[in-house]
C-alpha cells in the first residue's frame, strides 16, 4: 500500500502485462473500519482496458467471480450476473450495481486501486 495523498491510498494490483484481455485479478484493499478489515476487489481486463469493482454482491455480500467463458461477473450464491463494463446487474436477485473502484495505471503497466 502507498499513501496517495491526503486519505487515498493505492493498492497494489498486478502489471497489465500480466493480466490478458478477458481475464481477472482479485485483490484485497482495507474497508477503512478500525479493525483494519479488508474487502476482495476484482480487476477485468476488458477489449477496452481494465475496470475494478468492489467483489461483494451487492444481494447478500457474497464474493463475486468473473466468468471468463460469459465475459460476466458472476455471483454463484443466487446467480446473480453483473454488467462487467457498467458493474450493473441484469440476472438473478441483486438490484444494485457493485461499487466501481478508481484505478491508476503507470506508464511501466503497473496498476493500482486508489482508495
């Protein structure tokens, strides 16, 4: 973790060049409670670059996966299915999209979670 100024810190995801088109990387990012708890993120490699979202169902907080054979984020509780591009639902019991996260990029492809 690096402080980015003020409040915001940058998590550490992974290199771009690491991460082909149509796959994912989870990672973990601190909730901000006292406690220090972290929460799962997931990062997509989309045909138009990358996106991250926090990884609970917004249903029942369950951790979300991507389905890489559907381009779909997928929660396997109740088979909700989320919007990669917009982190909007469209199948199954969620009815809130999942909270997208800022993202920075280097020149040299590493990215990171600003939070």
């Amino acid at each position: 973790m690096v402080d980015g100024g003020g409040n915001r810190k940058m998590i550490y995801i992974g290199n771009a060049k690491r991460i082909p088109v149509g796959e994912a990387r989870k990672f973990l990012y601190p909730a901000g409670d006292e406690r220090g708890t972290e929460r799962p993120g997931i990062l997509i490699h989309l045909e138009d670059g990358f996106v991250a979202y926090d990884g609970l169902c917004t249903h029942m907080q369950a951790e979300v996966e991507w389905n890489r054979f559907t381009g779909k984020i997928w929660c396997t509780m109740h088979d909700g299915m989320y919007d990669p591009k917009t982190g909007r639902p469209f199948m199954g019991m969620p009815r809130e999209p999942l909270k997208k996260i800022e993202l920075k990029i280097e020149e040299n492809g590493e990215i990171y979670a600003i939070i």
